[in-house]
C-alpha cells in the first residue's frame, strides 16, 4: 500500500468513527426525551416533512464529514 492509500482509507474510517459516535450519542439523547408533537395534517404533508428531515440530515452529516476535501 501506498501512502496515498493509507491516508484515504484513514480518511474514511475517521468518518466513519465520527459517524458512528454521532449516532450513538444523537440516540443516547432521544432514549431520554420524551415528546409528542401533534398537528392534524394530510398524509402527504407529513411524508414530505419526514423527506425534508432525512435530507436535511443526510446533507449535515454529508458537509461535516466531507469538510477538508
């Protein structure tokens, strides 16, 4: 292997290491919250709620571990 290599691969077990400790401390804080939001609203609306989250996270997550490129 080379150096090159070796730095990617370091690269991406950090991320995936950050990704990881992310998780367990983002669940450690949800299993301790209680809370229950309630809005009447159509089906399609909370499904596209539910979308606009999960981007929104993917694209944090996404900028957090792709900064130094």
């Amino acid at each position: 292997m080379n150096w090159e290599t070796r730095n990617e691969m370091k690269g991406r077990l950090s991320g995936l290491l950050l990704v990881i400790v992310a998780a367990v401390v983002v669940w450690y804080i949800l299993s301790r919250t209680y809370f229950v939001i309630w809005v009447p609203v159509p089906w399609w609306m909370f499904l596209l709620l539910i979308l606009v989250v999960i981007l929104a996270l993917y694209l944090a997550l996404d900028h957090l571990i792709n900064r130094t490129r």
